[in-house]
C-alpha cells in the first residue's frame, strides 16, 4: 500500500472518531465519513482432475485471501446537491487465479487486479435530489448516506463514477458480499451481465424517480473496451450500456416488501 493510500485511510479513520453532524438546528448533517474493511480467507483441499486444462481449477491445495477497505465521504454542497468520494484499497488472490468456477466463490475477488493492496478511486459522483412534495421522511446516517430528512416523493440525478448494483437489482437478503452472500451467482442476479469494469464500477449517469409506493430507475453507462477489462470506451455515442428497472413496494400486515422487473 503507498504511503498516500495510509494517509487516507488515516484521515478517514480520524474524521470517524470525531465526526459530528454541523447540521444540529435542522438535524440535517453536512457532511458523513464512514468506513469498511473486509477479507475473506478460503481454502480448497486436493481432488482428482482428469481433464485438467489451461483455465481449470488447480487440483492441488490453495489458500487464498482477499482485502477490501473503503472510506465514505460525502459533502452536502446545499440542499439538493450532495458530492460523494470513495477511495478503495483492495488486494489478494483467488483460487486458480480466478478461473475455473462458474460461479466463483469470493464476490469481494471482482475488485483486485493484483496482490499487492493498491489504492484507487471506487466513486467519485454528484447527487441531485429534487422534492416533488412536501412530506420527508428520516434518514439514518450510514455509507454515502447522509442523516436528515429527504423528500418522500422525489427526484434524483447521479452523474459520476459509482457501480451500477448500487441502485439497481438490490435487494435486503443478496446484494453485497461484505455482509451476505460471497458468490459470485448469489450476490446479484447471475443473469445480468451489467457495464462494469473489472473492479465493478463504472462512468454514466442514473436517473431515479421515487413516490410513495414505486420508483423507476434507468442508467446510461460506459461499457469497457473487452468484457470486465480495467479500460472504459468513452464512444458512448456507440457504445454504452443502459438498464431500467421498476420497483413496486407493498407491505402485508407489518411486514414491507417489494417486486422489481429492470432489463438491460
């Protein structure tokens, strides 16, 4: 890890400790830091592989491990404009250098390209939320989400670098591999082959309309230059990416859910 990936985890880890919300008149925070540290350690013993080829799983013993760290930082410039940064470190390996499994086994694997921790820019965005009514409903603070009161009925504009599973396909019992399912084909749907790079972000803009009991989302996002490569064409005149989705919300007795249908 450089020394200025430390400075920033070590800025990120002072501001944690002694954040405070500037917002206290209208319990509205400014600004929020948060932060995130993950590995995974996973091991395979030996079997026989009688077919064994170049992109195989290994059939002798491996031991491998992957680390993610993240800060959340996001700055409220006024009251609908919000800016969100999230440096990422990430490093390890996985089995067979990640080859010969369908649906591989550490989710968190998507976001190393070498061993070595190195530093990089996950986000890097600016939020818009409009009101379209009057009634709000409370926030807690959390990751890139600031506490305070938003509009029930409201509109949202993201433009930046973010991942695209950041809003659509998400779900409370599958959707991140820090603190659910680790797999590859549990953590999302393993159908959708969304834009990503090879960390699993990408550049575009997501647009979000939410009322009382439905939200319609639609993306217009930079593919790569190859499936899942480190380099995004920028032609996005010819090439992009575009997903939507609808999400009904409904509730039965006290407990909430909801339906989604999006396509890409």
């Amino acid at each position: 890890m450089t020394k200025f990936g430390l400075l920033i985890l070590a800025i990120a880890g002072a501001l944690c400790a002694f954040a405070q919300d500037d917002g206290e008149n209208d319990n509205t925070a400014r600004w929020s830091v948060h932060f995130q540290a993950t590995s995974i350690g996973q091991e395979h013993g030996p079997f026989a592989s009688l077919y064994e080829g170049v992109n195989s799983l290994p059939p002798h013993s491996e031991y491998r491990v992957s680390l993610t760290t993240t800060a959340y930082l996001v700055y409220r410039l006024n009251s609908w404009t919000e800016i969100v940064v999230n440096p990422e470190v990430a490093g390890g390996r996985g089995f067979g250098e990640v080859t010969g499994i369908a649906g591989f086994t550490n989710g968190e694997i998507t976001r190393v390209s070498q061993a070595t921790p190195t530093l990089y820019l996950a986000r890097a965005y600016i939020r818009n939320t409009w009101a379209l009514g009057s009634e709000t409903q409370v926030v807690e603070s959390g990751p890139n989400q600031l506490q305070g009161r938003i509009p029930v009925c409201r509109f949202t504009l993201l433009t930046g670098k973010f991942a695209i599973t950041d809003y659509f396909d998400n779900n409370s019992y599958s959707h991140d591999p820090r603190r659910q399912f680790i797999n590859w084909s549990l953590m999302y749907n393993g159908a959708w082959d969304y834009p990503a790079d090879t960390r699993g972000y990408t550049i575009g803009s997501m647009q979000e309309l939410t009322m009382h009991t439905w939200s319609l989302r639609t993306a217009i996002m930079l593919e790569p230059t190859e499936a899942n490569g480190p380099t995004l064409d920028t032609r996005i005149a010819k090439n992009r990416g575009e997903a939507v989705e609808w999400e009904q919300r409904y509730s039965r007795s006290v407990t909430p859910a909801r339906c989604g249908f999006w396509g890409s």
